[in-house]
C-alpha cells in the first residue's frame, strides 16, 4: 500500500492585497507559498501526479508529495506555476471543464467574489509541461444534490471535454467541495475515472482513504509554516486503500 501526502491548494492573492475572500484559510499568498516550496525541496521531497502515485508501476522517488489545485482560476498560472517550475515542480491541477476561459461563478452562494479562469490554451501549455490535469466536474454542482443521472452526466461530460481538448484522458477527478456519497464512487468509476479525491475534513476520514475518495490535506493560507509542517506530518500517514 503506497503512502503518498496529498496536499490541497485554491486560491492566491497578491501580497499587497486585503483578504478579498469570505474563506481566508483557501487564499494564499505567492510569498508563503515560496515558502512552503522552499521548505519542501529543503526536506527532500519531490513532486509526483496521482497517475505515478497511485497507478503507474514504476518506483517512486525517496519523499513523493503530490500538489493538488482545485478550480483552475488564473492565478495558478500567473503566482503558482513559477514557483512550481523554479524548484523543478508540478502538481494536479483539478479544472471546471464548463468554465474554462470563464469566471468561477459557482461560489457566490459563499459570497466568493468569481475568479478568473485559465483558458484552454493555457491548461494545454501545462498539460505539455508535464502538469496533471483532471476533473472538478463539468459545472462544479455538488454531487449529492443531483440524481444518478445528472451526476453521471457532470462527470462524463468533463472527461470527454478534458480529452476533446487536451487529448489526453483524464484519470482522476476531484469531487466539488469535496462532496460525495459512496454511490458517486461507482459513478466515477463508470465514468472513466481511475481514482477520484475528496478532502479531509474530521480525524477519522484520514482511515478511509482510498483509491476513488483519496482524502487530501487542505492547506491553509492563514497558517504559519510550523502548523504547514504539522499538517504534512499528518498526511504523510494516510493509508490508501483499493
């Protein structure tokens, strides 16, 4: 059983910036972020995709870590990839496939301002530059609020648009908000998906990680670097289940 820490990003700010977001603890700023990175190739640890992590045969490097980003909003582009890519990092990018080149519109009922999308051609650039790119769904709706059907739809129609435009399929999805059922697992399944990524939110959700609801450490942008290091220690420990 591999044991790979999964670590979750969504939004930056700039430094100079006030807290533009209702959810402060999901923006982070470029500068702690460098940080972060610093502290990471510091420790030896080296980025994989969820395919090298939990899929591909071949051995993994002495301290795997995969980088996680939901919602594909352009300042991934603009203050995350040169970080990323000054340290010899990627990371998985989870995008809105019926948003891309839009805004995030889809959490105003959180009172989010709706951030600016990267666009195709960008999420393309990424994809060649060996980023991962999978599924947020089509539309960002939450899962268990919609039928069987109408939840298949939102997955299947995401996977075909990520290989209509990027030609490539996409193996894992993330679960909008992290929300899903144990039905949904079957649906991804069915879908195409080889694994699928919720988020941990309580204690005993780090025991139930497994391969279509792989259980990712948020990373809170209003934290210091001594609870960064203790959130990692803590992931480092999910087990991954069939």
């Amino acid at each position: 059983m591999r044991r790979v820490p999964i670590l979750l990003y969504h939004w930056f700010r700039s430094e100079r910036s006030a807290w533009r977001s209702r959810s402060p603890q999901l923006e982070i700023s470029a500068a702690l972020f460098e940080r972060q990175l610093g502290d990471l190739k510091r420790r030896g640890y080296q980025t994989v995709s969820l395919r090298q992590a939990f899929i591909a045969p071949e051995p993994l490097p002495p301290r795997p870590i995969v980088l996680t980003f939901d919602d594909g909003t352009l300042d991934f582009w603009q203050q995350a990839r040169p970080l990323l890519e000054a340290r010899g990092f990627r990371a998985t990018l989870f995008v809105v496939t019926g948003g891309v080149g839009g805004a995030s519109v889809w959490d105003r009922d959180l009172g989010e301002p709706a951030r600016p999308l990267m666009s195709w051609a960008q999420l393309r650039e990424l994809e060649q530059a060996g980023y991962e790119i999978g599924s947020h769904s089509d539309t960002h709706r939450l899962l268990p609020g919609l039928s069987a059907a109408d939840a298949l739809v939102e997955l299947v129609e995401s996977r075909r648009r990520l290989e209509q435009e990027l030609g490539v399929a996409a193996d894992f999805l993330a679960y909008p908000r992290g929300a899903y059922r144990a039905e949904h697992l079957e649906l991804a399944r069915r879908a195409g998906y080889r694994g699928a990524c919720a988020v941990i939110l309580r204690g005993r959700d780090l025991l139930r990680s497994k391969l279509f609801a792989l259980q990712r450490m948020p990373i809170k942008g209003t934290e210091s670097m001594a609870r960064f290091r203790a959130r990692l220690r803590l992931a480092r420990w999910v087990p991954i289940g069939s």
